[in-house]
C-alpha cells in the first residue's frame, strides 16, 4: 500500500494522537502534584470556543489561538489561586460542575456559540507537522518538570504533603502551578481540536472527555509522564484497533479498560514496563531515582489518596 | 548560651481534648532535649507545634530571635529546623537517595520552579552540591548499600534511619526527633544513639522525643516529662528520673489500664 493513501485513510488518528497526547499530559500534570482537577476539560471547551468566535470575527486564527491559550494561563491561574483551600474530591467535583455549566454556556449562548450544534467551518491553522511540533514541545516541558528537584518536589507533594512542607517546600505554590500548566495544556489541546476538526460542539469538552482523559492517563500509568504519553496514544488509535461491530460501543470499551486496568494494573503500561526492566536489572528504573516512576502505591490508591483528602485544610495530626 | 527555641504557654486544643496544654520550653543552644511521657501526653503534638505543621490555639514561638508564630511550616524549615516523624514519612516512589536529596533540594535549589530549567550553568553545579550533601547523611546513617532501593524494600529500622539522613540534609540548626529508634533492634538503636551523641559534639541541638527512659537519660542534656498536655517536670535527667510526680505519672497511668 501506498505510504500516502495509509497517512490519509489514518487523518484523524493521527490528529488524534498529538491532540490526544497534549490532553494526557493536561491530566497527567494536576494528578501528579496531587490536585484532583478536570478543569483542564473546561479550558479545552473554553479556548476551542474562542478560537472559532474569534476566528467567525476576522481574526487571524492563529492569533485567535494565542490568545485563547495565554487568557487560559491568566484565568487558570486565578482559579487556580481561587481555589486553593479546596482539595480532594470536592476539588473534582467543583471542577466537574465548571465543566458542566460551561456546556450548559455554550449551548444557550445562541449565535455566539452557535448552540447544541456548535460552531463549524473554522479554518484549520495548525498543520499536522505542528501539531506533532507542539505535542514535542509540551512533552519536553512535562519531562523537563519531573526530573531532578522538580520532579522530586512534586512527588513529595502528592505523596506526603507534611512530609514536603518539613523540608521546606512550598506545596500550595506547586499546586498552583500544576493547576496553571493544566489550564494551558487543557487550552492547548482545545485549540489543536479546533484546528483539526474545524469545529466544536458543545458536547466535545464534557464529561466523555474527561472519562476519556482519565482513562488515557490510567492505562499508560498515572505517576509517570512516559505513562501519560503512551496512554494517549493508545487511546487515539484505538478506534481502528477495535474490530467492526464493536466500534459503536468505544466509550463502553473505554470503561472496561480503565476498569480492567485499576484492577489488574494498577499502574498501567508504564508500571508494566517498568516491572519488567527492574527484572532484567535488580535495580529500580533511573527514573525513579530522579523523581517520576511510580512504584510501591498503585495510581488507584494515588487516586483514592487524593479522593480521601479533606475538603480544607486543616491542622493535622501527626 | 543562648536560647534557640523558646516557646511560651503553647496549647494545641482539638475541641475538648487539649492535647498540648501551656507549654512553655526553652532550649539552649547546642544540647540535647529529652521529652518523654505515657502515650498520648501530647509529645507528637507539641513537636507538630514546634515545626509549624499542627495549628496552635495559643501561644508563643521564637527561633534563632525570629518570632516564627504565623509562619508557614516550610518557611521555619527553611530557616534551619528540621524533623523527623513519628510514622516515618517517606515518598515511595524515590529512592533512598532521592528522599534523602529532597531534605537539600530547597536549601541548595530554592523553592522556584524555573530557574533548574537552565540545566548547564545553573543546575549541574548545584546537583553536584545536593549529591554530596545527600552522600554525607547517607554515609553517616551507614545507608550505602540501600541507596537505590525504595523504602517499601527496607526494614522499618532502616525507613527511620532514611528519614533522619533526610532531616540532616536539611542542615538544621535545630533537630525534632520523634521517638527515633521505635521498632529497631537493639543494635540499631545503639548506632542511632551513638549518632545522635556525634551530631551532639558537633554543636547540633536536639530534641528527642522517646519511651525509652534510659537511652534519654544517656543522651539528653536537659529532660521534660510531660503528662496530658503539660510539661510536669523539667531538669538534669539523673533528678528527673527520681521525682516523685514523674513516677506516678508513668505509674498511674499503668495502674489505671490493669484495672
Ligand atoms: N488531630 C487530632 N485530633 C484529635 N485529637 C488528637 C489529634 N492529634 C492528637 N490528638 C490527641 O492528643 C493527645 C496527644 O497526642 P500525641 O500524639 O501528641 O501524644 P504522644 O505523647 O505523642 O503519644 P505517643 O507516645 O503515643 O506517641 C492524644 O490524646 C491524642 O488522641
Ligand atoms: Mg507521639
């Protein structure tokens, strides 16, 4: 077969990929300094939105996308700082609801919005080579933040947060900037979405999207940003995995992995991979010695941990 | 000498249960403070007041002259008091080596985020610092051969013993250590005691919480008892051990859970 006809026949796969890697990684980097946020999911919907809007309104698109992106870091940080005192699971659900009445937003906001159909027929600005450009880009930053100091920083973070204040880290002002890097990621990843498929619905940055996000970063293995990578690349191609007749249940697939995965690998493909090379070396991978492979807690516990948290801050016992 | 912790009429109350009850220390430069009391007599407590980690309800805290009682716990480490915890606290996916770099990380790294990213000029030196410092506790705590592994891998002993190589790699001018030997053997303990003896010559101030009333006798310069909340008795240890409200605080309590 011919190179160029098997690049076309898999677009969307492909397109899905670097989107879906900028997604994963959005997720990746709240849940590894232990914030329990989707608010990434609504500043994906929030910068597609604008990006249309401003692009119907005669603005250079990519410009368009710019702004978007930066007034996502503006907005994420100011949430972000908003919500300092919120943790846990009631985190998770205040940033589901924000998901939820943007939707209800774009749906009602009439022309603007363009309603339940969303908006259609925005040009594509960013080719595939610069999708692919970005998802580099990003996956460098998320590297670059979970090696060395940094990287051991927000391990101690989520993992024990007494323990990172006793050695003078300053937890709040990593989780305001983990909360941050989502908000542009999130963005970011909206943008790509417009671009490629020239339009948004309201129904695409929603609840789907965050079991989506959720499942990505689960399966490739929650406290590793390799994890978070493969994850989203297995997820854009699994559409063309998944034989005929079971295409149309893809989110009920999605489902049984996540569940399938907290169970019998709780830390995803990357946990995997990591199991096997520790057997080949008797040493933990180098990795883990610079701050990001996961290993004794399962990322369902890591999850569960975050759930658990207390709603505020408060004195704890020691 | 001179004080270098003094804390004034300190109380921690959790609703009615007052779990540190006005408390006031001082602590001179360069001894070793012994706290011991029955289980629940506020120890932990007080210690979580000290660092900042537990909200006080009342009282005063000053360290090396700051007045530090609205501080930030990690702004206090910072400025040079370091702890270890009752329940070791380490994070499992570092190694032995990288949670003991973490005590350097924001002495030597500071506590931006940007600034690592300028990897050559700025970082690299700064790493080979964090690695000798790291090198030095690993090396004193005898952890050599337990560098690369993860603390799920280690003895409870030796969990401890990474927990206090992290607090000395924090470089602090005032150690909190909670009951530091609890669940080593005893060989362990004598070499936690003999280190503890050694960072003591070296002009480190301590405060060691244990049960242990004859390795604190050994080691402490200047002893406290403290019974639900307060601070009952205080003074040389060979005078502590013989008063009398010591005795029926140890043994009204015994008394009172055979009947
Ligand atoms: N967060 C909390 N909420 C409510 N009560 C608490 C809390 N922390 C401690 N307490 C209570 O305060 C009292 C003192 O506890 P603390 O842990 O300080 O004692 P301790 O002297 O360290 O005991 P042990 O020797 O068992 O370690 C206990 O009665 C304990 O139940
Ligand atoms: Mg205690």
């Amino acid at each position: 077969m011919n190179i160029n006809h098997l690049y076309l026949a898999n677009l969307v796969s492909i397109e899905n990929t670097m989107i879906y890697v900028v997604l994963s990684l959005s997720f990746f980097v709240v849940l590894r300094a232990g914030v329990f946020s989707f608010a990434n999911v609504g500043f994906y919907g929030l910068a597609g939105y604008s990006t249309a809007i401003m692009a119907k309104d005669h603005v250079p698109p990519l410009l368009a996308a710019l702004i978007a992106v930066v007034a996502c870091g503006i907005i994420g940080f100011i949430f972000g700082l908003s919500v300092r005192k919120l943790r846990g699971t009631y985190l998770g659900l205040f940033t589901i609801a924000f998901v939820l009445v943007l939707q209800v937003l774009y749906r009602n906001a009439g022309t603007i919005t363009g309603g339940s159909l969303g908006l259609f027929g925005v040009p594509q600005f960013l080719p595939v080579w610069a999708l692919l450009v970005i998802a580099i880009i990003v996956g460098v930053v998320i590297w670059r933040l979970s090696r060395g100091s940094i990287g051991r920083s927000f391990e101690a973070t989520r993992l024990n947060e007494s323990l990172a204040q006793s050695v003078g880290i300053e937890v709040a002002r990593r989780r305001l900037v983990a909360f941050t890097m989502s908000s542009v990621l999130g963005g970011i990843a909206g943008v790509m979405y417009v671009s490629s498929f020239r339009s948004i619905t309201p129904d695409s940055p929603g609840f789907n999207l965050i079991t989506l996000g959720l499942t990505m970063v689960v399966l490739g293995g929650m406290a590793s940003w390799q994890g978070a990578i493969v994850g989203g690349i297995l997820i854009a191609w699994l559409p063309n995995i998944l034989i005929g007749p079971l295409q149309p249940y893809q989110i009920l697939v999605n489902g049984l992995i996540l569940a399938a995965m907290v169970v019998f690998a709780p830390r995803g493909v990357a946990g995997i991979a990591e199991r096997v090379y520790r057997r080949y070396r008797r040493k933990p991978a180098p990795i883990a010695a610079t701050g990001g492979a996961p290993a004794g807690d399962s990322p369902a516990a890591d999850v569960a941990a975050l759930a658990e948290q207390p709603a505020v801050q408060s004195g704890e016992k020691l | 000498m001179s004080a270098l912790l003094s804390i004034k009429d300190v109380a921690v109350h959790y609703g009615g249960v007052k779990a540190v009850d006005g408390v006031t220390i001082t602590v001179e430069q360069g001894i070793v403070y012994g706290l011991v009391g029955p289980n629940g007599s506020g120890k932990s407590t007080l210690l979580g007041a000290i660092s900042r980690l537990t909200r006080i309800t009342s009282g005063e805290l000053s360290f090396d002259g700051h007045d530090y009682t609205h501080w930030t716990p990690q702004r206090i480490a910072r400025q040079g008091l370091g702890r270890t915890f009752q329940t070791v606290r380490l994070v499992p996916t570092l190694t032995v080596e990288a949670n003991i770099r973490l005590g350097a990380d924001t002495r030597v790294f500071g506590t931006g985020i940007f600034k690592p990213w300028l990897r050559p000029l700025w970082y690299r030196p700064r790493d080979k610092e964090v690695t000798d410092i790291a090198r030095e506790a690993i090396a004193r705590l005898e952890l050599e051969s337990f560098r690369d592994r993860l603390p799920d891998e280690l003895s409870y002993g030796t969990q401890r013993r990474v927990e206090i190589a992290r607090a000395l790699a924090t470089n602090p001018s005032l150690l909190l250590l909670d009951e530091p030997t609890a669940g080593m053997t005893d060989e362990e303990r004598d070499s936690i005691s003999e280190v503890i003896r050694r960072l003591r010559r070296e002009g480190l101030t301590q405060i060691l919480v244990d049960h242990d009333v004859d390795m604190i006798t050994g080691l402490a310069d200047t002893m406290g008892v403290m019974d639900q909340g307060h601070l009952i008795i205080e003074g040389l240890p060979r005078d502590v051990v013989r008063d009398q409200a010591v005795q029926s605080a140890y043994l009204g309590r015994r008394q009172r859970a055979d009947s």
